[in-house]
C-alpha cells in the first residue's frame, strides 16, 4: 500500500468522532477581547489622569507665583479629593479676650463700663453714668459710677482703679492696718437683716500674691446692702467694685433701698472683680467700645424726684 495512502487515512480515522465545542471557544475569545480592550482604557485613564494632576500642579505654581509677586493673598491648596469628607459646619470662632489683645491705650471710665457691662447678666441697663474721679490724674485713679436696672428695683455699681503710694508687704504677710484699709476690722460689715447672705467678710492672698477682701456691708437705711472687692495688686494697683441695693448718699443720689439685695451674687462679682482685664493699660479696641456704649447712657447731674 503506498505510504502517503496510509497516512492520509490515519489522520481521517483520527478526527472522524471529533466534537470540538466551536460556540465555547468563540464565547470565550470574545470574553477575552473585551477584558483586553477594558485594560487598553484604564491604562489611557490612568495616563491621562497622571497627565492633567501634573498640568494642575504647574498651573496652580504659576498662579501662586503671580499671587505673591502681587502681594496677594495665595489661596490654600486644593483638597484631595479621595480623602474629603463631609464635615459638620464650624462654630464662629470666640472673640479673643481683651488679655490677649496688646495693652496700647489708657484705661479710660468708659472702658471700665464696658468691661462690667461684658460680665453682668443678660436684661439689665444704665439708666444713669457719671465720672466721679474727674479731679484726678487717670493714671493714678480713676472709676465710674452707675445707676443700674435689671426689673427688679435700681441698684447703684461703684468702679475704682488706682494707684496706691503705700507698699505691698513683702514675703506675702497679711497686710496690717498700717499698710491699707482693706481689712475686715474696718467698720460695720454684717448686713442688719435679711438676706443673711454669705460670710460677711473675709480676705485672703490671690494665685498672682494679690491680696483680695471681699465683704457685705451695711448702710444707715435698713436694708441697703452693699457688696464689696477690693484687690491689692503687688504692683501697687488696687482695684474695688461696689454694688449696692439702692442709690447711695454719694454724687448727687437720695439714700435709699430700692430692692431686697444687690443685682448680682457676692460670688459672682468676686469673678468679675478677679479678671486680669481690670488694668490701667488695655486694647484700644476696648477703649473704642467703650466710648460707643457709654455713649448712650444719661450723664450726671443725677436729678432726683
């Protein structure tokens, strides 16, 4: 038999029964086509998106220069989009104390005004302002005298800042009654009926060595409490806060009770007596905003019906 017979006839013999699954292997060269095409478009993406991220940064450079050749302001950079989150929506910002702001004007009695008008509650008003340290040399002594109405009956606030001639004892020893009056031993302090109030006085030594004496006085007219602080700086400023339930004999006022207590709690204007703000040398911002507030209360002379 020829030879090329016989192989032609293997090779028939060897495929006849052969079933190959066409519709399989066309399925699966499309599926693979497609997979091939997705990762040929990703890679152009990625390029693409590597190219404009670079055209940003270039552009953002070139703006940014141009900014500060300006003397612009240069605006912050963008955030990176994969890491933004939403956030919630941040609280204004407190305004800075007026210890925080440079001390570069004279305390002024309108100042002092504005100082305790920050610092009493809500709802109250001045009805009534005067300058009563006009006679002295504002960086030795100076205040302001107010009347003041909260609904429940006027009261009068007494605000002083001075300088004192006499030393600040040495070695943090109590101060005797040759070294101030601010002692408990000074008059009547108890008040002669209700409120009882808290202890009627009492003095001690600050944090800062400030010696502070804080008391309820009585007055002539039953029922016209005062409460007092008093702080003696050991750089020889004395700072004294007076509120009293009623108008007191002083500047022009009648004597007389008008509510059953001060408007504020004796703890309450100890906190306020305490501030590092009660200096001779403030924020002329402070200044400036006292000017405006005192500005539309009533001047002395106080006339009395």
């Amino acid at each position: 038999m020829d030879f090329d017979q016989d192989l032609a006839g293997v090779l028939a013999a060897s495929v006849k029964n052969l079933d190959p699954p066409v519709t399989r292997i066309v399925a699966e060269s499309a599926r693979l086509g497609r997979e091939q095409q997705r990762a040929q478009r990703l890679r152009a993406l990625r390029v693409g998106g590597a190219s404009l991220a670079v055209a940003a940064v270039l552009c953002a450079a070139v703006v940014t220069s141009q900014l500060r050749d300006r003397g612009a302001p240069v605006p912050p950079p963008p955030a990176d989009p994969a890491s933004a989150t939403a956030s919630p929506t941040a609280s204004p910002s407190a305004s800075p104390s007026q210890s925080a702001l440079p001390a570069d004007a004279q305390l002024t009695p309108d100042a002092m005004v504005k100082l305790l008008s920050d610092r009493l509650p809500a709802g109250g008003t001045f009805v009534k302002y005067q300058q009563p340290y006009t006679d002295h040399d504002p960086a030795e002594e100076l205040g302001a005298f107010l009347r003041y109405d909260d609904g429940h009956g006027t009261a009068t606030f007494q605000l002083t800042l001075r300088k004192e001639t006499r030393p600040f004892p040495a070695g943090r020893r109590t101060p005797g009654a040759r070294d101030t009056s601010l002692r408990c031993d000074s008059g009547p302090q108890r008040p002669s009926g209700p409120p009882p109030g808290p202890l009627s006085c009492r003095t001690r030594f600050l944090a800062d060595g400030s010696w502070e004496m804080v008391s309820a006085t009585d007055a002539a007219v039953p029922g016209l409490y005062g409460y007092q602080v008093a702080i003696w700086r050991p750089d020889g400023d004395v700072l004294v806060l007076s509120e009293f339930a009623g108008t007191i004999n002083a500047y022009g006022h009648k004597e007389a009770a008008t509510r059953a207590e001060p408007p504020v709690p004796l703890a309450q204007w100890q906190d306020i007596a305490e501030s590092p703000d009660w200096q001779f040398h403030v924020p002329r911002t402070l200044v400036d905003e006292g000017a405006r507030l005192a500005s539309g209360i009533p001047r002395a002379p106080f006339p009395e019906s």
